[in-house]
C-alpha cells in the first residue's frame, strides 16, 4: 500500500496532464481561503475604521482607472468592418468588452463610496459581496462576469487593467499598432482566426487550407513591413529559454505571426519545434 502513489494521475480519467496543475492551484486557494476565515480580515474592527478603509480604497482605485470610455459609435464609423480590413471588427468587439468592464467597475467603486456615506440606503448581494472581496483585496465576483481571466490581487489588476485599456486606446487613435500585444485581447482565438480569414481572401486559398506558423524576430526588424501576417508580444515560454546570444530574451521578444498555406497531413515545418500554446490566468 505504500508504494501506490498518493495521487491519481489525470491519464487515467482520459485527461491532460496539466490538469494535475489546474487541480493543485484550486486547492491551494481553498486553503488559503480556509486560512482567511480561520484568522480573519487584516482590518479595522470598528465600524467607522473600516469605512474609512473601504472609502479611501474605492477612490485610490478610481483614480487609477481611465477617466472615460471609448465612443463606441465614433469607434464603429472609424473602423467600418469590411472584408479587406477584418482586424476592425476584433478592435471593434475589444472596445465594447473593455468599455463593459470599465463601466462595472466604476460603477461598483462608486456606489461603494455612497454607501459607505450613508447616500445609499439599500444594499444589494452584489455591493456586499464586492465589499468583501475589496477588503480581501480580491477582485469582485461581479467584475469577473465581463473580465479576462487574471490572478492578481485587486490593486494589480486595476493597474493591469488601465495598461491593457490604454493599448487598445492607442490602436484607436493611431491605427493598427506595428506589434500587437496578443495577451491584452479579450478573445485571442477571434484575432489569429481574422489573421487567417485575411490571408485567405487575400490568397484566394480555402481557410481550412492555412495554418499558422511563427518565427521570432528581432526588435531592431520592427519597422518592417509585413503583408503576410502581424509580429505579437505577450507569449511567454515555461520550461526553457532561449539562448540569448543567438536571440533576444524571452520577456521581450515579438514574434511574426505568418499564415501560410500548406496540406496539414503531409506538411512538416522545417527547423522548428512544436510547442503547444495555452491561455492562462495572468
């Protein structure tokens, strides 16, 4: 009995592996979140205190946040979508899910604010829970419905945030960016599946025909130009790294995302490695 492993392996329910992974992290935050409830917020006990706390938060945090929305009817006459110019319509959907998010969040600071005040008599599931999490420092369960998936802390995810809204707020006003930060999209998936619908129609070529192929490149080959695809930041590579005297380090790499048109049966990239790619809690 002693020589049977402790735990079962995925494989043997016909899962991935990494699922082992996905399993030790939720359990690591139930224990943490048993610690919390054993040992109790790290608060002021007094009412009057930890309105304070909650007031002075909720303003520090609105600060942080930007100060308007994007014009989302300006942003669709801008960017018409057309088949010609497929990447309007992610920039588009980006812009509506981030002006979503930005709304949920000001408006959870703020009616915080007016309770806390005694402008605002009633209080509903919802403020109380997201009084909760701001005082765990954990981010509401009302902004994770319109959210991108993240684990960090509250004060880290509204900085995040504000990065990630200022991206797309610098896409809108100057155009598509010479290097798209990949991880700052809501729907990854919708961006590279724009990326190969326009080399399809540009091509001529069935979509089911294409796949995407990648190659790295140096910051110093920004400025060019290329018509065959978009160079994208925000992979990050776990398990190994690249050598840095034949290539630039992994944490600042862009990479050149390129469709090219191949038989996926008989096709096998020449001087490549395979690496699967997954999208994770950031």
């Amino acid at each position: 009995m002693l020589s049977l492993p402790q735990d079962t392996e995925a494989g043997i329910y016909g899962m991935h592996p990494n699922v082992d992974v996905i399993q030790k992290i939720n359990n690591t935050s139930l224990f943490i979140d048993a610690l919390y409830l054993v040992h109790g917020p790290a608060v002021p006990t007094k009412i009057s205190d930890i309105e304070d706390v909650l007031i002075d938060t909720c303003t520090i945090l609105l600060e942080q946040l930007p100060e308007k929305e994007f014009d989302e009817k300006a942003a669709r006459k801008k960017y018409p979508l057309s088949q010609k110019e497929s990447l309007n319509n992610v920039l588009v959907l980006e812009i509506d899910k981030y002006n979503k998010l930005l709304k949920t969040i000001r408006i959870t600071l703020e009616t915080i604010i007016r309770t806390m005040k005694g402008q605002e008599i009633i209080i509903s599931p919802e403020i109380e829970d997201s009084v909760s999490s701001i005082l765990k420092n954990k981010i509401p369960a009302s902004w994770w419905k319109v959210s991108y998936p993240s684990t960090k802390m509250l004060g880290a995810y509204i900085a995040d945030f504000s990065k990630r809204f200022q991206y797309i707020m610098k896409w809108y006003n100057d155009g598509p960016p010479k290097v798209f930060w990949m991880s700052a999209l809501f729907s990854t998936h919708r961006f590279l599946t724009t990326l190969t619908w326009n080399y399809s129609c540009k091509n001529d070529i069935p979509f089911n025909k294409l796949s995407i192929d990648c190659s790295l490149t140096p910051q110093s080959d920004v400025d060019e130009s290329h018509s065959d695809g978009v160079r994208i930041s925000g992979l990050f590579l776990e398990g190994a790294k690249w050598d840095s005297t034949t290539i630039i380090s992994i944490y600042t790499y862009l990479m050149f995302w390129k469709t090219a048109s191949f038989d996926s049966a008989s096709h096998h990239f020449r001087n490549s490695v395979a690496c699967t790619t997954y999208l994770i809690f950031s």
